[in-house]
C-alpha cells in the first residue's frame, strides 16, 4: 500500500530519462530568466517535476491526436471540466512531457485567479497569465502559444447532471485568433469531470455571497480518475475574417469549434478506461 | 517639429532632482550653446555649476513663475517638479494638490502665453495603477486607475490629466510631451523604489511576486534628450524592454530582505509609516505588476534606447 502511494511521487527510470531530454529541449527553447508575464523557466521544470509523476501515475493521463501538433503557436482551446482547474493544469504537462517539441502553454486565467497569494505568483511562473486580450494578442504576436477555456467559470462549475454537457463559448478568444490569424487547436479533455464525481452548485447562495462558484461535493480531494486528452486538427481562420467582423460570422466560426470539440469528447467517451465513479463510458 | 539644434535657452522645473541635474549636464555637455536654467525651492548652492547652466531657488508660487517668464524668454521647458507623494500625510497632499495641479496648470498657461515651443511633463507609470487585473504591456491610452484605491495618488493622476488634456488642445500653438517612465532608479535618484530596494530588512511579500521594469537614471536623462530633440507632440510610456521579479531584483542586488505575506506587510506598514515616509499605495505596487508599453516611444527613437537592462541597472545601485 505504502509502495503504491510512494509510486505515485515518484518516476521510474525511464521516466527520468524521458524528463531530462525534455528538460533540456525547454532550456534550449526558451531563454533562462523571467518573462514580462512572469513565466520563469527554470522554476517551470521545478514545478514540473512535482507534476509529472502526479499526471503519470496519480491521474495516469493519455494523449491522442499528438500528430496534429506542428512546432508553431496555436490557441490551444479546450472544454474546461473538473470543478478546479486541474484539467489546464494537466494540459499544460502534456505540452510539454507529451509532444515533442515541447512547449508552455500560456493558460488564459480568470481575473479572481491574479489575486490569489500564493498561487498566482506560482501559476505565472509556470506561464499562466491573465485573461486579457492585450496579453493573449501580444502573446501570440511573440509566437507562443495560448490555451483557453471560453466556457470560463460556467463550464468547469457544472453540477453532476451536467457533466460533458460544454457551456455556450464566448467570442473572445476567436476574434484574437482572428487578429493574429492564429490557427485553433480543438481540444477534448475526458476524466476530469470525475475529479469530484458528485457535485451540486447552490446557484442562489453562490450569488448572494458573489463567489465565483460553491461546489458541495461529496469529495474535496480530487479522485485519481484516468484523463484522456484528444487533439483535434487544427482549424484555420477563413479568409476574410477579422477581428472587427460582425457577430453573426464570429459566432458561426465559435459554433463549429463547439461542434468540434463536442465530437471530440463523444468519441473520448467511448474509448474511456473503466473507473468506479465515471458519470458516462464504463464503471470498473 | 523644433529639435535641439534651434534652441537658445531651456527651463528645468525641479532642476534639484538627480535626473534633472543629469538632464541638464548632458544637455550641456552636448549642446553647449543652449542656456539652461533651473529653478527648485530647495538649495540650489550644491548644485555643480557650469558655464551654461545657471541655478536659482525659487519657491513655486504663481507670481514668482509669472516673474520668471517676464523677465527670461525659454524655447523650452521641462517640468520635472513633480513633487513626490513618497508621504502620505494631509500636510503634503495640501502641498502636492497645490504644486502639481495649480503649479502645473499654471506653469503650462505660462508656456502657451511666452510662447515656448516645446514643454516635456514628467510623468509616471504608477497613474496606471498597480491592480491584479492590469494587462501586461499596458499601453498609452489605458485607463488610468491609479486613484480608483488609493486616493492619494490622485494629484499624480490629474496631473497627468491636466497635462494631456491642455496638450491635445494647444497642439497647434505648442509641441508637448508626456512621458510616463517606469521606476527610475539610479545613484542620484532618491525615490521610494530606490529606498526599498537598496534598505536592508525591509518585508518583501513571499505570496506575491510582480514584475518591475527599471530604467537607469542615466538612460532616462538620455531619453528625455532625444524626446526635446525628435519625439512629436504626444503622451509615452518609458521602460526598458527587459523586466525582473522583486525577488530577483532583491537577490541580484543580495540586500538581506524579511519574506513575509502581504496581510502582514499592511499591517507593518502602519507601524513604519510612524518612523519612516512610507507611502501606503507603495504595498499595492510591490504586490501586483504595473508593467508598461514601450512601443509609441520605440517608434521615435529607436529599438535600442537603453544602455542598461534591469540586472546591469541594480548592479550599478549597488555601486552606490
């Protein structure tokens, strides 16, 4: 028992082999020191290597679709599940451990976030910034690549009931791809909405205390239910698209992104591992 | 536009700060056909005198600058009399309301009346607020939300307000120019930055880790000299492209430091404020980036406008 719980912290040897190639390939990529937003890469790899063993073993996390990766900046955009934001956390590993050249993803975070002690300072030297489009667009003029969740707070705050149901997207993050002409990269996380499989959000107390979310969960640690992230091909900008273009066509670019990504966790559904509490695909 | 080369004589408002004694020796040193003359309220008997650069003390009233303008006729006028809001105490608020706002007004309808052809404002970046929402590369046209928490920081705001306002509205009679710099620092600059920087066992919050861009005074000087010299009619931010952590600033200059939370920082700071000038929106500052655009002025004078990144610049404070 205790071996196994040890085995969870810990990399077997070709993992640590695995882990100092890429620890390498990210000194070469990116230059040692701070970035204006704060992304430290020296305490990046420190963070990672906490993480790693976590997204290996704990949550035993698997990509598909890694093919459709090319060493160019994308606007990673994914469905956001879990009750915290564990799935961006476990995203960001991938890009980096996962799919080689290995990148930081720059996660696009809630305004609360940037005021959290602790955290925010924490979170920003692993690349996440806040969720302003001055910073995704100046990001993305520099050639990094951006992860967002336009379902926002809505789509990770989900009641039992509605897990895998996606929230509506904002516009947002389509007219800064736009902009920049950034390519979008579709992403499906499946298993992290069983983080915390039994959820209930009192919406009305939530707003009267105006916090962001109140989950009453029947867990507040989070499960090691096994994530699957599905990549999909990455959708280019139309031509005649900007970032100034009306609402109609934005919206009808931000509704085939949805679809996309929707399909995406349908099939991720169906190829899911066997886990006791999983809300949809095979219970163990 | 009007460049150095036409100018006969220049007015520095403040000229006993350190960046406007340097200012002013460049200008001297470059242009040595250019009279400057400075004025400050403080004792000007120190200041190193040169052949083209004559001093006065002069205390900032209204009918001592109207005297000053009757009886000297500038072609160029820098105010960098800003006077700080390092305290917090109503006595200087009063002061600061007076000099910044009245003073700054009235100097500017001086300008415009003498005819003066171009007038360089010294700004500073804090008008943008050090708040957690802030974009990274704040640029020009930002809100300015300095006040929105800390009223005492009002009078830097409308400062910059009345500056940019009457600049939009007499661009055709007079060139003007806005500058907004990051924190200066430098041997000769004895701001709150500088002071806290270089203090040892002074809190530095361990919850929170902002960036900062610092430029050196001596690039600065340099900076305001290419603005009178090339850069048009307009309000820009000043920083070096490069940034740096608190921490890291902290440790590359290896000033022993106390980590502590904010909360606590807060509540220190009340105590501080008791023996030491200790400005209360400093805390925000140290706890949440304020980092700016340098791309408008970049446009005017160049890429490489900065002879010291952020590491070369603490190095050179620790020289001090």
């Amino acid at each position: 028992m205790l071996d196994k719980l040890t085995g969870i912290f810990t990399l077997s040897e070709s993992e640590k082999k695995k882990f100092k190639k890429i620890e390498e390939a990210l000194l070469e990529r990116y230059p040692v020191g701070e970035d204006p937003w704060g992304l430290n890469v020296n305490k990046a790899r420190n963070s990672l290597k906490k993480i790693y063993p976590i997204y290996k073993h704990y949550f035993k996390v698997r990509v598909f679709g890694k093919e459709n990766v090319q060493d160019r900046p994308y606007m990673v955009t994914s469905n956001h599940t879990g009750q915290i934001a564990i799935d961006g956390m476990l995203l960001s590993t991938a890009f980096v451990m996962d799919i080689f050249p290995p990148r930081i993803l720059r996660p696009m975070v809630e305004r609360f976030f940037t005021a959290l002690p602790f955290i925010a300072p924490w979170a920003a030297e692993g690349g996440s910034v806040l969720g302003d489009r001055t910073n995704a667009l100046n990001l993305l003029k520099k050639g990094q690549s951006v992860m967002v969740f336009p379902e926002g707070v809505k789509g990770i705050a989900k009641s039992t009931p509605d897990y895998y149901k996606m929230k509506p997207f904002t516009r947002g993050f389509y007219r800064m791809c736009a902009a920049t002409k950034t390519e979008i990269l579709p992403i499906a996380i499946v298993g992290a909405e069983e983080f915390f499989p039994y959820v209930y959000h009192p919406r009305i107390i939530q707003k009267a205390l105006g916090l962001p979310a109140l989950p009453l969960s029947l867990n507040y640690f989070p499960l090691p239910s096994p994530v699957d992230i599905h990549i999909g091909e990455p959708i280019k900008i139309p031509e005649g698209l900007d970032q100034d273009s009306p609402d109609k066509d934005i919206d009808e670019q931000v509704f085939k992104i949805e679809k996309v990504i929707k399909d995406l966790i349908d099939e991720g559904i169906k190829m899911r591992r066997p886990f006791f509490a999983n809300q949809k695909g095979p219970k163990k | 536009m009007i460049s150095l080369k036409d100018v006969k004589s220049i007015l520095i408002i403040g000229a006993g700060g350190g960046l406007a004694k340097l200012t002013a020796s460049l200008i001297a040193q470059k242009f040595p056909e250019i009279s400057i003359h400075g004025v400050d309220p403080r004792d000007t008997d120190f200041l190193v005198r040169k052949e083209n650069i004559k001093y006065q003390r002069m205390k900032y009233t209204r009918g001592n600058f109207e005297r000053l303008f009757r009886e000297k006729s500038f072609d160029m006028v820098l105010h960098l009399g800003r006077l700080s809001h390092a305290q917090s105490d109503q006595a200087s608020l009063s002061k600061r309301l007076d000099l910044n706002l009245m003073g700054t007004s009235k100097i500017l309808e001086l300008c415009l009346k003498q005819q003066v052809k171009k007038v360089l404002i010294m700004s500073t970046y804090h008008v943008y607020g050090a708040l957690h929402d802030n974009p990274v590369f704040i640029p020009e046209d930002y809100p300015l939300k300095a006040s929105i928490k800390y009223p005492e920081l009002r009078d830097v705001v409308e400062m910059d307000q009345i500056a940019t306002n009457w600049m939009w509205k007499n661009q055709n009679q007079i060139e003007t120019i806005v500058l907004r710099p990051c924190s200066i620092i430098g041997p000769q600059i004895k701001n709150t930055m500088s002071q806290y920087l270089t203090t040892p066992y002074v809190p530095v919050p361990i919850d929170f880790n902002p960036m900062f861009q610092f430029i050196h005074e001596f690039d600065m000087a340099k900076v305001i000299i290419k603005c009178l010299d090339r850069v048009p009619t307009g309000i820009f931010n000043v920083a070096p492209d490069e940034v740096i952590s608190l921490r890291d600033a902290k440790d590359h200059l290896g000033v022993p430091y106390l980590p502590a939370p904010i909360f606590i920082l807060e509540q220190a700071a009340k105590i501080v404020k008791m023996a030491w000038s200790f400005p209360d929106y400093f805390i925000n500052y140290i706890k949440y980036s304020c980092i700016i655009d340098n791309s408008e002025l970049k446009k005017h004078i160049g890429e490489e406008f900065c002879r010291f990144g952020p590491k070369e610049t603490l190095e050179l404070l620790k020289l001090d």
